[in-house]
C-alpha cells in the first residue's frame, strides 16, 4: 500500500498534509487524538466550492484539526450514472483546503478502499425508500459504507455534511445513532450563488441556457415556503404549485418533488408540523437537488 | 437509558462492574482509554462453559481489562429457532467471570440496542453463502451487525472469538478488514470435553443418549484428518467417511458436511492445500456444529 505523504507550504498553515493510505491516515489520526488534538472530518467527493468551504472553516471552529477526504466513491454511482464524468481537479481542490485552513487531506485511492474480496455493505431499511433513493436504489447503500469506512479511517470526533444532501443527512445520523458509532455529525446549512441556486460540484455541467433554468428549484421551493407559511397546509397544493414553476422552465425534467417528515422522511399530506420539502430534478443532463424546511 | 453499575466483591479482582446502558458502557471504556490502559472484549451470549472462559483467560493476557458482553441477540436467530430457549443464567456467568479476572461485564438490554426506528444492517456479499449461512440466511447479517454495535460500544483494542464458530471469525475478520474498524481480531481454539465433544451452551439440551450420539461429530472430524493426512485427497471421499459415521449415530440429521478454503469458505474438492472441514448435525432437537483443519 503506498504511503504518500506530501506537504505543501501555505501562508495560513505551516503545513497541509496529504495522505493516500487509509493506514496511514488511521495512525496518523490516532497520533493526533493520543496527543490530544481534537479532529475534524469533512468528507468530500472534492471539486470544491463554496459549500465545502463552509463545511472546512465550521470544522476549524469545532477542533483543533482539521481533516478533508476527497474520494468520487465509485459505489454510490449507478451504472448508467455521472461516476466518470463527475468534475475533479485535485491542484486546485488541496490549495483551496489550504486556504480554509484544513491540515489534512485524505485521497485514498479506489484499490485501496475496495481491495480484491471486498464483500461487505451497510443498508439501511426505511430511509432510502424515499426521495432520490427510490431513482438511485443502491446509492445510500454506497454512501453509508464509504461514510463508515472513512469515520473508521479518519477517527474524528465530530464530522461534518452539508444540509443539501438532506436524505444522505438523515441516513448517515439514523446509521451513527444506529451502529453506536463515537463521532459527533455537524450539520451546515446549504451555501447559495447569490441568485439562489444551491452551490454543487454538478453545477459546472450546466450550459448558461440550463444555468438560468436551474434557478427554477430554489424558486419553487421558495414559493412553497411562502404558501406554507401564508396557511396553506395541503401538501398536494404546495407540490403543484412547485411542478408549475418547475415545469415552466426549459430543459427540466422532475425525478421527484415531495413534502416529508424531517426525520423518517415519510410523505407528509397536511403540514400539521415542520416539514421538508425536497426535490431532484434534471436540467439538461445534470441531475440537480435542493430542500428547504416548511414551517406551518 | 437505565444507568445501572453493580460492584462484586472478588478474591481476585478488586471489583467486577456490570454495565447495562450502552452509552455508559461506552463512556467507561473511553476513561480506561484516556488512562492508558488496554481493553480485550470478548462478545459472548452467556452461560459460560471453558471455551468462552479460555477467551477471557486469553483477553487477560493482552490487555489490562477484560470487558466481557453477555447479549442473545434476537437478530442473528432465524424465526423456528431456539432464541427463547437460548440457555441463560446470568448469576452463574457474572461469579464465572470475576473467577476469571474479568473486570466488565456488559448486559445489554435488546431494547436498547434495538431502539424504535432502528433500522440499520451490515451484511457480507459471499462468506455468508457457505455452511451455516445456507440454512440460516439471515444469521450472519445480525452477527456482524451487532459485533459492529459491540466494538463501537466498548471500543476494545482486541476483540476475542473461539474458533468453533469457524465462519462466524471468517465474517467478522472479514469486516473488520473492509470497514476498516481498528481492532485486532483474535483467535482461540475450540475448547472440547475430555471425550471430545466442542463444548457449546447448547450442549445442555442434549439428553444422556444425545449426549453420547454427539460425539460422533469430533469422530467424523478426526477421522477426516487421518484420512487427510494419510492422503487421501478427494474431499468427496472424505466427506462420504464422515457421513457414514455420523449417520451410524442414533437421532443425527446432517445439515452438511463441507471441505473448504480456510478463507474464502469456497468448496475444495481436492486437497491442495490446508483446508477447513466443517459440519453442522441436529442432535435430537439440538443443532451442533464442529470444525477441524484438514492437512494434506
């Protein structure tokens, strides 16, 4: 297993460390706790933006370290899935760690994580059996696993996920809480370009044309929040009104607009407490996602 | 959560707790971390005979606390079998424990491993396929679904496991390998009667004449090994012998009668190597299983 360990010079940091062995990175972490540093994980499919920044400086400010994996997890793709195409640029990613700060970042390669006679998945019964998981049935199944690997690797005390991926979210606190596994899951509120479009990696797929329909997700959900909260309570109202919105831009195809409890992600027909509305859309070929909260 | 820690008094240990509540179970061993000492755990399901104390004399030998968990998992019993009449006696098991030095004892309730909304299930794609795994589809999936939950909980530095349950360490090494899970695994050997017969808590539910029928198991087993070592290398030879022995027993019904890769648990039908001789026999109601190591 190669043991790389690169450092690069930074104004804000002495060192950023890059590492590719998950054994390394496993002593390494457990150097750091023994000498009673406390760490940070962010982990990331990379290609940052705003959003992974966010997350990097949230677990700055809850540790002493602060490790970042970049990994494009090739077992929560589908077959006929963006795996290939899913936009990399690791020169650019680890100066941006730099610069937020991150001490360490974690690249470990596809042969390592999933050597010959890897056999083992963690699924989970319910909580896929909603939203994106119904058109990507093996996709949580791939998350929860990597997640679990890269906490056993990393050994951090707090980790940290964007808000955007609600339902990955809610699977990986059900799978911690579940498994009894000792780290602490940080949430952070999904970052916005400044018209609204939700910031993500799939982002730089859209043309200007798409770019300017993509807008359509947040404005639909803004708009159910204003129903929601000007006393319209039947859920059925609010996704219509959303599908309208959502519809009436070019190039958009709806995977799945819904209203569902926060937790078990069961459909919500009446809004009789806060609810979240999610939604997964095509534009173009990049498959989009967003959520907002509905207070009653 | 009930928080409830019992002292007993113990000529050779100051102490022995009793822990119940998983998260003070967890907390305990993160202090014992924090002051240097090491931890071994040795997952049982209680009603102690030799072989499970060997693992705790063992345990004793690695590290500086042994933390013994007592818990019949309803998760890895199939719906027709003995779950409810699983023997248990955990007054005999706690005063068998401090006589053999151990310093925890962890009592889990199912309710709490099993809390409402649980729904998590770590599962291994081929070992599982073999042996037991064919009569017991869903066995091993809880196994290693709460041998995670035990690790997470206790987080020993060694986990200890009798070589009886030959597939069930081929499982759990497995795991641990692929999720990464920083724990050693460890081995012992199984622990036999002076007649032979692998000591097991189900052996309790054999009737004298059962009793003596049951030894044909270890007769099967070492007869292969002589047939093995004398070269005789066809399994299927080997296999036949081993029948005829055991079918020659009063009230034995053969689940199977397997040679296989000592790792990969795949059928060897010639002896080119070491290989693992494994059975499964209903003895009267009770199922027994036995393994040995075949060399050529």
């Amino acid at each position: 297993m190669a043991n790389q360990i690169k450092k690069f010079n930074s104004k804000e940091r002495t060192t950023i460390e890059c590492i590719q062995s998950p054994d390394e990175m496993q002593n390494h972490s457990k150097t750091l706790r023994a000498a009673g540093e406390t760490v940070a994980l962010v982990p990331t499919m990379g290609y940052f933006h705003e959003g992974h920044l966010s997350l990097m400086h949230k677990g700055r400010a809850q540790c002493s370290r602060v490790a970042v994996s970049i990994f494009v997890n090739p077992t929560q793709f589908g077959p006929n899935e963006d795996f290939k195409t899913y936009p990399r640029d690791l020169t650019r990613d680890l100066n941006l760690a730099r610069e937020a700060g991150v001490d360490i970042v974690f690249t470990p390669r596809a042969e390592d994580m999933y050597p010959a006679g890897f056999q083992t998945e963690i699924s989970l019964q319910r909580l896929p059996k909603h939203l994106c998981g119904l058109s990507r049935p093996t996709h949580f199944a791939g998350v929860a696993t990597v997640v679990t690997k890269l906490l056993n690797i990393v050994q951090p005390h707090c980790a940290i996920f964007g808000r955007k991926d609600y339902q990955q979210l809610t699977v990986i606190r059900q799978m911690v809480s579940d498994l009894n596994m000792d780290v602490t899951i940080i949430d952070a509120p999904t970052v916005r370009e400044a018209d609204g479009l939700a910031m993500s990696s799939r982002n730089t797929g859209l043309s200007a044309g798409q770019r300017h329909s993509a807008l359509c997700l947040y404005q639909a959900l803004l708009h159910a929040r204003n129903m929601a909260s000007g006393g319209v309570s039947d859920s059925g109202e609010i996704i219509a009104a959303a599908r309208e919105i959502i519809t009436a831009a070019p190039e958009t195809e709806i995977d799945y607009i819904a209203v569902v409890d926060p937790q078990t992600l069961d459909d919500m027909s009446q809004l009789v407490g806060p609810a979240r509305m999610a939604l997964a859309v095509q534009v173009g070929g990049v498959r989009l996602i967003d959520n907002m909260l509905l207070t009653p």
